[in-house]
C-alpha cells in the first residue's frame, strides 16, 4: 500500500510541474489579452480623422495607421491561439495523470479493496484522498481551459463592436481564473512555497494597474 | 573570403550579366534566382560603365576586399537597426510618460481630491512638480530621437559605402583597395560581377537603399510626432511652442541633410510622409493643447512605425545573410 501512495506522490509531483507551465502561460495569456484589448479599444479613436491633430498634414496616415494596428491584432490573435492550444495540452496530461491513477487501482491485478482505499499509513493521505485530489485538479484545469477558450473567442467578436467595460469584464474573468482556487490548489500538491504565484498575480496587478491609468 | 570552389560557376555567369537590354537581363536572372524570389530583379540598373572589366587576376585580389567590406557594412547596418529599435521604444516610453503628466497636470484643477483638498497649495503643488516631471520626459524623448537620428545617418554611410575601389595604378605590384574612388574608371563593382555567389555590389546597394529609406522615412515622421509632443504643454503656451523649421537640437540639420531629409530650396526639413505616397505638403501646424484622443494617436503612431515593414526588413537581412553565408541576426 505504502508503494502505491508513493507512486501516487510523484503523479502529483507531475501534476504540480504542469500547473507551474500552467502558470507562466496564465502570466503569457493576459499579456497578449491586454495587447488585443488595447488595440481593440484604440481602433474607434483611429477611425476620426478629427484625431489625428498634426499628422493630418502626412497623406494616407490613418490608412496606414489602422492596417498597421489590425496586422499587430491579427498576430496577436494567431499567438493567443498558439497560447490556448498549450493550455490545453496541459489539461490533456493532467487528465492522463489521472486516468493513470485510476487505471493503477481499478485495473492492476490485485485490486485493492474499500478498506485499503481508506487505510491510512502515518501522516501519509489514503488512496482514496489521492485519487480524489487528482480528479479535482484535473476538473479545476479543464473547466478553467473551456472558460477561457471562451473569453478569447469572445474578445474576437468584440473587435467588431468594443466596449471598454466588456474588455475590462472579461479581463478580470481571465485573471481571476474563478474555477482555480488557489489555496485548495496549493494544498493538494503539497507546494510549500507559493512565492511565483504571489509573483505572477503581482505582476498581473501592476500590469492592469498601468493599463488602467494610460489614457485616462 | 574562402570562396575559391564557387569562383568558377561566377565566372559562368559573368558574361550574362552585361546583356543587350536591361529588361531581358533582369528577367533571365530573376529565373535564375528563384531561391530569392521575393527579391527584386537583382540587377536592373546595371550599365556596364567600366568599359573594361577588371582583368582576372585583379579580380581575384578583388573579390575578397569587396566580400570583407560588405560583410563589415552589412553587420552595421545590423548593429544601426537594432540601436534603433532600442531607441525607438525608451522614446515611446518617455513620450507616454510625458503624455500621461502633461494630462494629470491639465486635469488637476478638476480632480476630485478628497479629504486631500483641505491641504493647502496642494494643487499648486501637484501642477508644479507634474510640470518639472514633463521637463525631464522631454529632455529625454529628445535623446531618444538624438539617437535615432544617430542611428540612421550610420545607416546611410553603411549604405553608401558598399563599392570598393582599387588604389593605386592597376599595375603597381601593391594591390590595394579602398572604400573611396580615386579613378574615374574605377566603378568599385569589380565590372558587375557578383561579389559573393549571385548578387553584384549594385544589387547591394539596392537592398540596402530600400532598407535604408524605410527608416529614414520612419525618422521623419517621428520628428513630427516628437515636436508635437514636446510643445504640448499647459501653461506659457508661447514658450514651448515650436515649428517644423525650428533646429530641435543643434546640428540636427546637418545630420538630417545626410538623410536627404532637408530641403535646401525651402531651408527646412522636408515634410513627413509615408513610403510609396506623394506628399502634397501643408504646412505643419501644432496645437499645444490637443485632446487626449489626439495624443493617443500620436503614441500609436510612434508604437506602429508604418514606415518600416519589419517582415521585408528581416526577409532583405534573411537573404543577405544567406548570400554572404553569415547570419545576421
């Protein structure tokens, strides 16, 4: 039994480094979120030749400014993209965690019974508690994946007709990511240091911090 | 320079180049280019003005000055882009920096300051340092348009020293080049031929002028946008203002007429425009209070740089490198 916990410990080491990529690709996505989003909101400001101001003097300038701006959104459309199909792979391998875990229960040769699930070795979690933990985190992960396929797909349509607040709104969805609650998440992969998340939510603050006063 | 096993397919190829037409000889060498076919056709200007192409043995001698003086303006032209993109973005930080302190400093006297507004002199307070913050902005968004400007008259000079030239008599025992004419004969094209496997020393040139206005175009219209923002200012409207024919540092023209950037006719550097657009030349007339929506503009446009195509800009340094057999990245 003791065995078999352990190996679950090194699932959960796994599980642990993915959610750190998970990390640094959350910092990656809301970079490229604010780019799009500040292009998006500028788009309506470059369309009045009331603002250009001096450059009106420079022949073709607002053409040549709006198709500059779009290419730039459309890169940065195609890298978010790129961005969700990593978050995505991490999904896909902590779901194969899991279903490794499951499969080293339910389908070994000697199954292990109700009791042994439950049979707790010193400090050391049951099985039970581990095949739980996996299958949460792996819920947490894809839910979290489905809504934020859904915010990018959402900011596209948005280019069309921005509302400032909309943007703002589905921002914060990308940075709360609601369906991860940090400190269960923590927990669960026994991580004792969570210095880089610390970092990483700072740093988003500031970011929207700054991206909120420009232009104000 | 250890060309030596591709010297004879150049020399095959040598006498294709001088052919009857300009226009077929561009069209039988753009087929034969089809790796670079993105590229213009690579020699359309050429006329053969060297009566007499160099004889063989001088040839020889010199391919390998020519190769060692591309290569060496090639990684400047390198090293002057990216100073320039370094430049470019510290200024559009400063400028927006400038930006968002000149707009605090406008909208201070209808800000809502809360419990802060039974301070005495606050406002006054705010404005004044708000106004030394703008100062420092726009002492250093003028360094950074120093510095690009720097780093397109390098740019030129890189781009208008591609020849090299034989010094001396031809038949002095002392084979030595330069990157100067001293004869009148003396084309410093080594006769057209290509200097490493396809490309002569004026299809170089070509590239590197095209690379090259795309900055200098770049640079222009930066220098409207620079002297907007440094007359944008709140109070004193008549001290900061400034004008297109105005010297924003000392010696800027001079460095501008080294970019082709200043008209002699009118004494003042020629109008900003786009690539490929004739500019049917207004005046340049600033405001000193624009609106929010127009500064936003103007730091768009520092950020987008139409003038430079970055994929061609990579694409002519990609196809370069290749040719030269060095990566210049």
């Amino acid at each position: 039994m003791e065995a078999m916990v352990k190996k679950y410990q090194q699932k959960f080491r796994k599980v642990r480094d993915e959610m750190s990529r998970w990390d640094e690709l959350q910092t990656r996505l809301i970079s490229q979120f604010i780019s799009a989003s500040s292009i998006i909101q500028r788009l309506q400001v470059l369309q009045d030749s009331k603002n250009y101001g001096s450059l009106n003097c420079v022949a073709g300038v607002e053409d040549a400014l709006l198709r500059k701006q779009l290419e730039s959104l459309e890169v940065i459309f195609l890298s978010l993209k790129r961005t969700m199909e990593e978050f995505h792979g991490i999904v896909f391998s902590i779901e194969k965690v899991h279903r490794d875990g499951r499969q080293q229960i339910k389908g070994g040769s000697n199954q292990p019974s109700a009791k042994q699930l439950q049979l707790r070795v010193g400090v050391k979690p049951t099985l039970a508690d581990c095949l739980d933990g996996l299958m949460v985190l792996y819920d947490m992960h894809h839910s979290e994946y489905l809504l934020k396929a859904s915010v990018v797909s959402a900011l596209s349509t948005l280019t069309l007709k921005p509302s400032a607040s909309d943007l703002c709104a589905l921002q914060q969805l990308l940075i709360d990511q609601p369906n991860i609650p940090k400190d269960e998440g923590r927990q669960m992969t026994k991580e004792e240091d969570n210095k880089d998340k610390e970092q990483s939510s700072n740093l988003m603050c500031h970011i929207t911090c700054k991206f909120g006063k420009n232009f104000k | 320079m250890a060309d030596q096993p591709e010297t004879p397919t150049m020399e095959t190829l040598d006498p294709q180049t001088p052919s009857p037409s300009p226009s077929s000889s561009s069209s039988s060498s753009s087929s034969s280019f089809s790796t670079v076919s993105y590229s213009k056709p690579p020699n359309p200007s050429f006329q053969n003005q060297n009566p007499s192409p160099m004889p063989p043995s001088l040839t020889r001698l010199w391919r390998p000055a020519a190769q060692r003086n591309l290569r060496n303006r090639w990684s400047k032209l390198v090293s002057c882009r990216k100073q320039w993109v370094s430049s470019s973005s510290s200024g559009k930080s400063h400028a927006t920096s400038l930006v968002n302190a000149h707009l605090s400093q406008r909208y201070m006297s209808t800000m809502e300051l809360g419990v802060l507004s039974d301070m005495l002199n606050i406002r006054k307070k705010a404005g004044r340092k708000l106004f030394k913050q703008q100062e420092t902005f726009r002492s250093k968004l003028l360094s950074s348009y120093k510095d690009m400007v720097a780093a397109v008259t390098q740019m030129v000079n890189a781009s208008k020293s591609m020849r090299t030239f034989l010094k001396g008599p031809s038949n002095s025992a002392l084979v030595q080049f330069s990157s100067f004419s001293g004869d009148q004969n003396d084309s410093g094209d080594g006769g057209g031929i290509p200097a490493f496997a396809f490309w002569s020393i004026s299809s170089h040139e070509q590239l590197a002028d095209e690379l090259v206005q795309m900055f200098i175009m770049e640079l222009n219209l930066k220098r409207l946008l620079v002297l907007e923002l440094l007359s944008t200012s709140c109070d004193d409207p008549q001290a900061n203002e400034l004008h297109w024919s105005d010297q924003l540092y000392p010696g800027e023209f001079d460095h501008l007429s080294m970019c082709n950037l200043f008209s002699q006719e009118t004494c003042e550097p020629v109008p900003p425009k786009l690539m490929d657009l004739k500019s049917d030349a207004p005046t340049v007339r600033s405001n000193n209070q624009p609106n929010p929506e127009v500064l936003q503009v103007y730091i768009t446009t520092w950020l987008a740089e139409v003038n430079i195509d970055t994929l061609r800009v990579d694409e002519i340094f990609a196809a370069i490198g290749e040719e030269m057999h060095v990566s210049l990245t």
